[in-house]
C-alpha cells in the first residue's frame, strides 16, 4: 500500500547523516531537533502552536484534555472512521456521539451533526477522512451558533488546503480550535516509529497542551495540571524535519496518481472513484488541493467487494478495506441509542469501499497493472 523504502532512498542521505547527529548528541527528548520540527511545522501551516507529542490517538486525546472536556459532555463524530477518534472520547469518560457521513465525500454529514446536537454537546470532531478537507465552513458556522469546540482529526490531511466560501485558503488543522495530526510511517508525512502533534492558534490553549503533554509539568516537578507522559523523541523529530520540505511534492505525487487512477475508472459504471475537489462531485480538479489523498478509495457497486480483494491478493496487488465494521456498530462502541436507520450511508460504505495502493513512488505501468485488474474482475 504504500512504497516506504522507495520514499526513504531518495533522502536517505540527509536522514542517515541527521539521524547519527541525533545520536551523538544524545538529546533523545526534547532535543534542539523537536524545537527545530515545531517551529518550522509552524510555519508550513500557519498556525500559531504545534505541539508534538507521542502519537495521534494521544493528540487527539490530549487536545480534549486541553479543551476542560468532562464526564458526560457529549462530542459528535463520523461514524465511518478508524476507532482512534471515539476512543478517546470513551477514554475521557465523554459521551460519543456517533453520525453518518456524506455518500460523496465520506466526512460527516452536515445536517446529521445539526439533528445530533443536543443541551449535553460541547464538541464535534470532523475528520478530514482519506485526505479531503470536511466541510469546515458549515461545521464552523454550527459551532458559533452552539458555542461548541470544533476538533480537527487530522491524521490523514495534512497539507491539504481548505478554500472557505468566502475564497480564504487555509490548510486543514488550522481552522477549528485545535487538531491533532499522526506521524504514524504511512502518513502523508511519516516518520519511522510513532508520532504526533497538535495545533492550535489559541495562546491559553496551547500553554495548558504543554503541560499536559509532559505530566503536567511547566517547571521539574512542579505538576500544575494533570497531564501524560507523551513526547516526540528527537530521532523522529529529525526524520520529520528531513521530510517536511518535501510534503508538498509528496503530496501533488498522490494527487497525480490519483487522477491516473480515476481517468482509467472514468468509463467503468459500477466503480465510483472518489470525490477529489471542494465542490464535493466526484472528479478530480486539476488546480484543487483540497485533497492529498492519504488513500485512494473507490466504491464497488453490484460487484463482489471481497472477492475483488481476494483477487488483487492473488495478483499480488495490495489493497485494503477501510473501514469494514461501523463504529457504532463495534462491541465497545455499542450504545443503544443508535439506530440502524440513522446509518445508512456508513452501512452502505462498509460493503463497498476498496483502497487501492497509494503512495508517492507509483509509476504509470503500475497504476496500469492496477487499474486493468480490477477492471477485469469487475466487468467480467
């Protein structure tokens, strides 16, 4: 699914050399490296405060720590998403508030938020699913009209760009009051172990995320909040900084190959390519990048979904289903509350969706190899 050894050949130089220097030094926490990453990530995005931490569940976790959230608050969220997002509003003692997404875009529904919203609700947590920036402006606006905090899971955007109504381009993470973002290896921008951060453009907020991430701590044992032990280490950190430079050219690779992908689909009546711009239809802008394509999702229709992964197996293609089991429908999510009627789009998704390799080293003979089989099996 995705070409690591490809990606690392090509800066291994900078990569071998930093992360030696890394060692030398023996600043493994909180070293000059993390401070460096911080602030140029900073920069890159435009917001005020990134805040590394260990992974992207903990920067998730933590931001709604940061946020003063309580047992009992409820905090809405897509249905159709990896567990990481209503894991840690469970962790927290918070109480999930499962929606459906768009049949389009796959992010959550817009009018599903506003009938899920209720005198207990004090956050929703878009995510930017696959790589495509959710409808920030129609989330921003609920939450004004609510006083709700807007969390942003960008674990699988980042570097894509959000072009509001108003025609102000700002990259996703940067737009709600705080998000937090993965450095797992197959992100967009990954580094070799586990990874994460936070950003926000809110000066308190920010202070208080410091502390947490570091058991509370502003100054050596003096414990002001309370807090988790989460930290980037210096190695990734430097890895980081190496590839940083690099994100938007990794990430205009996956648009391109993506538009390869859906101009082979184009003709093909039961494969529905995915949305790829902001206007929400299902081609892909040549000037928009408003998705970095963290996958490659296609729908499958009146075509065997499992069999078609069994075969691309067979083929020794790559693929994989995400998500195949609703949240709401998972035994430690399960909550009488929901109703199978309210989930349509998502237990229709489950059935269909297929990710197809997707990373910065495809070439066009294997977009061709790719694109040939799957239509052979869905066609014949």
């Amino acid at each position: 699914m995705v070409d690591l050894k490809g990606q690392y050949e090509q800066i291994k130089d900078q990569v071998d050399r930093s992360v030696l220097d890394v060692i030398e030094s023996t600043a493994f926490i909180n070293g000059p490296e993390v401070h460096s990453f911080q602030k140029e990530l900073e920069d890159y995005l435009g917001v005020k405060h990134v805040i590394p931490c260990a992974n992207g569940t903990d920067a998730l976790q933590i931001a709604m720590m940061g946020l003063g959230l309580q047992p009992g608050d409820e905090v809405i969220t897509a249905d159709f998403t990896f567990a990481a997002t209503v894991e840690v509003i469970a962790l927290l003692g918070l109480t999930p508030v499962l929606v459906d997404v768009d049949p389009i875009n796959f992010n959550i529904d817009i009018s599903a938020i506003k009938s899920a919203i209720t005198s207990k609700t004090k956050a929703i947590v878009p995510v930017h699913l696959f790589g495509l920036a959710a409808n920030m402006d129609e989330i921003m606006e609920i939450a004004d009209e609510h006083n709700l905090f807007v969390i942003e899971d960008n674990a699988q955007g980042i570097g894509a760009n959000y072009t509001s109504k108003s025609g102000f381009k700002k990259k996703t993470g940067t737009i709600g009051h705080v998000a937090s973002t993965s450095f797992f290896p197959s992100k967009n921008l990954g580094c070799y172990g586990d990874g994460g951060a936070i950003f926000t453009n809110d000066d308190a907020l920010a202070h208080q995320i410091r502390g947490i991430v570091n058991h509370g701590m502003y100054i050596r044992y003096h414990h002001d909040v309370v807090g988790v032990n989460s930290r980037l280490d210096s190695i990734q950190a430097t890895i980081l900084r190496a590839k940083l430079p690099h994100l938007d050219r990794y990430n205009k690779a996956r648009q391109n190959a993506a538009r390869k992908y859906s101009a082979a689909f184009q003709s093909v009546p039961n494969i529905v390519t995915p949305s790829g711009n902001c206007s929400g239809n299902s081609s892909i802008c040549e000037t928009c990048d408003c998705h970095v394509f963290h996958q490659y999702t296609l729908r499958i229709l009146n075509a065997d979904r499992d069999a078609l992964v069994d075969h691309l197996n067979q083929q020794g293609i790559p693929c994989g289903v995400y998500y195949p089991i609703p949240l709401h429908a998972q035994k430690a999510y399960a909550d009488e509350r929901y109703n199978e009627a309210d989930f349509t789009v998502t237990n229709q998704l489950v059935k269909e969706v297929i990710s197809l390799p997707m990373h910065t080293e495809l070439d066009d003979e294997q977009i061709q190899f790719i694109t040939k089989t799957v239509i052979e099996f869905v066609t014949r």
